[in-house]
C-alpha cells in the first residue's frame, strides 16, 4: 500500500561515487511505502550500472533520460508525482535517520500549517560535518519570514526538503540560471510559513553544488544566466512582492554581493 504522504524525487546525473549511498538510505521509506522515483540526466559515468540493482525495490521507479535535459529533469519527476507532498534529495545527499520522517510529516504537515519542511543538514568536508546555519525556522508575517530568510540566506539546503508539490512545480525555473534555488525557495516561501525540523538529518556532500563548473554541465547552463554577477538573479529577487519593504531590498542587495563574489555556494556555510 502507497501512503498518500510525499513522494522522493532523486535526479541524477554523474553521481556513480555516492548514488549507493544516497539510495540505501531511502530504502526503510520505499519498505513503508513511500514512492521513491529517481531519473538519470543521461549520466557518462557508472551511475547507470548502481541504478539498476535498484530497479526491483519495492516501490522505487527508476528513469533513464535518452540526453542530458538539463533541470528539465527536476520537472520530469515532479510531473510524476501523484501525491501533495514531494521531497527533492540531491544523488550526494544522505537522510541520516529517514526512518522517523513519516512521523516527523504527520506531526508537522498534515493540517497545512506550513507549506515546507527542511532539515537539519550538515555538510561533510573530509573528516568534519559543518552545520548550515542558513537552514533554519522561517516562520511569522511576511516582514519576519523574508528578514530572516535574507539574513541567513546562504546554502539553501532547505531546498532538499519536503515541499508542496504544487508550489515547487510552479516556481521551478523552466529556464535556469545561477542561484535559480534561492529565488524559488523565496518565492515559495511567499505563501506561507517553512518549518525547520532539527530531527532530521541531512548529510550533504561537497558535490556538484559546490563547483560551479560541474553544476553548469549538469544543468545545462547556458549564456550569461550561467556566470558571475547574477544579474537574473538580483532581477528576480527585486520583483518578488516582499521585496517592498526598504529593509528587505537592502538585504536582497547583501545577499546578492554575497553571491557575486563567492565561486561556491558552501562559502556561506559558517564553521
């Protein structure tokens, strides 16, 4: 039986070194019936060979895109999902205790209180876990949630979080460019409050998001959306309706200089 709960989307591309791992930890969710759909960006590496010895697990549904489509591979698996609620975790990600996230979403989501849910994410640089502190309770009037959210605004991993399928699949960029995640997440977070579950834990690895030369081949990144500034971006950010207070663009401004000099999103992480 399929809990009508949120779906697991995993899309891939290049990942032969963690996608094992990224898997495994998803397999006590797929046993309790939650979908796990996973689709390869047309991957030139060994990721094709792990994917399919997951091809037979209970309720997992692998997909092999015929060329790299770029982040039309996150739209391809939103267009799968049957259920309101979809969790997006990166082919480098590990959910440390994802056993507990099917009592963790029926305490926190089921009476649409918040429209997401991100997790306590930690990122592994060699022998260290180094916290996100931008990942954190975005919660209160819009004055309050966007403040914060521009204060700490850095790595955002609340992005790998479990999201209202309908709000992620309206904002989801169809063109993408640089920071594309960080316009989204505000834009989403426009219609509600985001909780921040420290239960859950999330390890990430230093991949493909942190070299922007792997994240542009990956996403099929193109022209100047690709390269530094982001102009798009600080564009984007302006137009939001939260952006009328003085205080909020001037913090946009912050982040967006943050941006422009910074060749990793990890840089905002805070040992």
């Amino acid at each position: 039986m399929i809990f009508n709960k949120f779906t697991i989307l995993v899309p891939v591309y290049n990942s032969e070194k963690t996608i094992q791992k990224t898997l495994d930890c998803l397999t006590p969710l797929s046993e309790r019936g939650i979908p796990v759909l996973v689709s390869d960006n047309s991957s030139s590496d060994k990721t094709r060979d792990v994917l399919k010895n997951f091809e037979t697990y209970k309720n997992f549904k692998i997909f092999y895109q015929d060329k790299n489509y770029g982040s039309y591979n996150f739209i391809f698996l939103l267009e799968q999902v049957k259920t309101k609620w979809v969790l997006f975790i990166g082919s480098d990600d590990y959910l440390v205790n994802a056993n507990n996230l099917i009592d963790e979403f029926d305490k926190y989501l089921k009476d649409d209180k918040y429209i997401g849910m991100s997790f306590n994410s930690k990122f592994i640089y060699s022998d260290k876990l180094v916290s996100d502190k931008s990942n954190i309770s975005l919660v209160g009037n819009k004055f309050k949630r966007f403040s914060k959210f521009y204060i700490y605004s850095g790595c955002n991993s609340r992005f790998y979080g479990i999201i209202r399928k309908d709000l992620i699949y309206k904002y989801f960029p169809r063109k993408p460019y640089y920071a594309n995640d960080v316009v989204m997440s505000a834009q989403i977070l426009e219609n509600g409050n985001w909780f921040y579950n420290k239960n859950i834990i999330l390890h990430r690895e230093l991949g493909i998001s942190s070299d922007q030369m792997q994240l542009r081949k990956a996403l099929n990144l193109k022209g100047f959306r690709s390269f530094l500034p982001p102009i798009y971006f600080l564009k984007k950010l302006l137009s939001l309706p939260s952006s009328k207070y003085l205080i909020i663009k001037l913090l946009i401004l912050l982040l967006y200089t943050r941006y422009s000099y910074s060749p990793i999103k990890h840089f905002f992480v805070r040992k």
